[in-house]
C-alpha cells in the first residue's frame, strides 16, 4: 500500500514538471501622442502591475496603426486608452461593429471640443466666437511669421480631430485670414505660454478635459450650435477624396470618450480584459491626471502610480473587490 502510494505521488509530481507553465496575464498598450492618452494608458498600465500582477508594455502609435493591431489580435498592441466618438467612429464602425474583433467600453466620460484663446487676448479684442478669428484685425494679431495670415492651430498629425478643424476652418471661412497648423500637442502648449507671455494673439484647437484649463486662463470661442445636417464628415481612413467630401459649419456635438480593445485578449489575458471591461474615469480625474503630466512635469508612469494609490476605493469597484 505505501509502495503504491510513493509511486502515485512521484508520477503526480512527474506530471506537474511536465505541464507548461501558466501564461502570465500581459498586455500591450497602445499610447497616442496626446496626454490624455498618456494618462490613461499608463493608469491601465499600474493597475494591471500592481493590483493584477501582469506585464505591461507600452507601444506608441496613432489612431489607425493600434486599431489595425486590434484588429489582428496577435497581441502586438491590445488597447486603446482614449477613444474620442465620433471623432474616431470610422475606425470603431470597422473594428467594433463590422469586423466584429474590438470592444468598445460602456463607461464613457463626457468629451468638449472646440477653439480657444486666451481671456486677456478675447477680451482685449472682444472675441468672444469663431467667426471674430476672421475679422482682419484679429487675424494681424495672430501673424507671427508675417505672412499675412494669423496662426490657429488644429491638432497633430494623425488626429481625426485635426481633420474636422481643418474643414471647418474652411466652412468657417476662415481661410483666407486663418492658416490651420497641424504639429504635435507640445507645440501648441509652448505657443500658448509664449503668446501670453509676449501679448500676442493665438488661437488654438481646445477640448474638455485637459490639462490647459489648469495651466493658463483660456476661454472657448462660441461656434454655431450642433446641427447634424450641418456636419458631414468623411475621414481620410474612408475616401481619399475627404476633404472634398466633408462640410462642417457647426460645433461637434458632446463627445464619449472611453477605452477599446482587441477581443482576443480575452482569450490571451482574462483577467486583465474583465478589468478593462469594468475601467471608468471621469473627465475631472483626465483633467487632473493630464495636468500634473503637462504643468507639474511628472512623468505619465508616476502620475498614474500616485492617482492609483490616492484613489484605491475607484480601482477595487474597477476590479470587483
């Protein structure tokens, strides 16, 4: 009886060498290039290390380069952090709704977008709407390169945001006071300290939340209110002929902004994809995070390890605990 006992336990042992061990719970996170990304994707990144026990790496790219890796579910990049509808509908029609291999959160926070100046420059100037960017005085104003036309800018490369100001700097129009400049967000917060610095006038793409409503005294510029007829917008990722095609002379509509990833991760990570299907921020905590990012020079990783341990009781419900 012992004998036989002894010999079941080695082979119990034997076939427990034998097993593969269990695959970590790991994660790629895709990082666009704007804060708020950052910040989100690095508080994805702390509570899958220090509350789930994973690996994270982050993977930096644009809109459409993480929604194809999504899309192909090897793993190469596994999430979105901060997914702006309708700004990036063409991408979520195709992945979520059509392809069928990425999810979209149910937990938005609420998205503002529009255009900005700074209070000292509108009131100076008494701009108070878009259409005053178009009036030759205030135009002369925002010229810091002498060419004639004042400076505004609409986003960076890449952003589907970028696109819709371009347009509607257009239907605005404003082309023919206003040169729509695209260059990474780091530039435009540069511009904005240096215009008010020096007195100049500056105009700027602005959105809620962000850290620049805690770094400098802004105000957004009324635009004609929401009209859906007024707004048709085709993305360069749907027609070539975009620009062409699209007409907006409105404001965008409030935004629902939330986190988007590939449904092959459930399979791969499922710890970590019921985490994500349970992730909620709110605009504040964006708005606070992308300013100790943006004004307090901290980096994404420790301003996301701070949040997580000020804010326990938020990640336990994200977590079911």
């Amino acid at each position: 009886m012992k004998t036989t006992f002894k010999s079941l336990l080695a082979a119990t042992a034997m076939s427990a060498l034998a097993l593969p061990a269990l695959a970590a719970e790991e994660v790629k996170i895709g990082l666009p290039s704007w804060t708020g990304a950052q910040a989100i994707g690095h508080v994805l990144g702390e509570i899958v290390t220090s509350r789930i026990g994973g690996t994270v790496e982050y993977v930096p790219g644009n809109n459409a380069t993480i929604f194809q890796a999504m899309d192909q579910g090897k793993g190469d990049i596994d999430v979105h952090p901060d997914v702006w509808l309708p700004n990036q509908e063409s991408f979520t029609n195709k992945y979520v709704k059509e392809a069928g291999t990425v999810t979209l959160s149910s937990n938005p926070y609420e998205g503002n977008q529009g255009f900005c100046v700074s209070k000292d420059f509108a009131s100076a100037n008494s701009i108070t709407d878009i259409a005053d960017l178009g009036r030759p005085d205030v135009a002369a104003l925002m010229d810091s390169d002498g060419n004639g036309k004042g400076e505004m800018w609409i986003g960076a490369p890449g952003w589907a945001s970028a696109n819709v100001n371009e347009v509607k700097t257009r239907d605005y129009g404003l082309l023919d006071f206003i040169e729509p400049i695209r260059a990474e967000e780091s530039v435009k917060t540069a511009r904005i300290k240096d215009s008010i610095a020096k007195g100049e006038g500056y105009a700027f793409y602005c959105y809620k939340p962000h850290a620049v409503w805690f770094m400098f005294d802004v105000e957004m510029l009324s635009e004609p209110t929401f009209d859906a007829a007024k707004y048709k917008m085709v993305q360069p990722s749907d027609d070539a002929d975009w620009y062409e095609k699209s007409s907006v002379a409105t404001k965008d509509a409030l935004k629902e902004v939330q986190i988007a990833w590939s449904n092959s991760l459930a399979d791969r990570s499922p710890a970590i994809a019921e985490f994500f299907a349970n992730f909620a921020l709110s605009a504040d905590d964006v708005s606070g995070l992308a300013y100790e990012i943006s004004a307090n020079g901290k980096d994404p990783a420790d301003a996301a390890k701070e949040w997580v341990a000020a804010n326990s009781d938020k990640v336990d419900a994200m977590l079911g605990l």
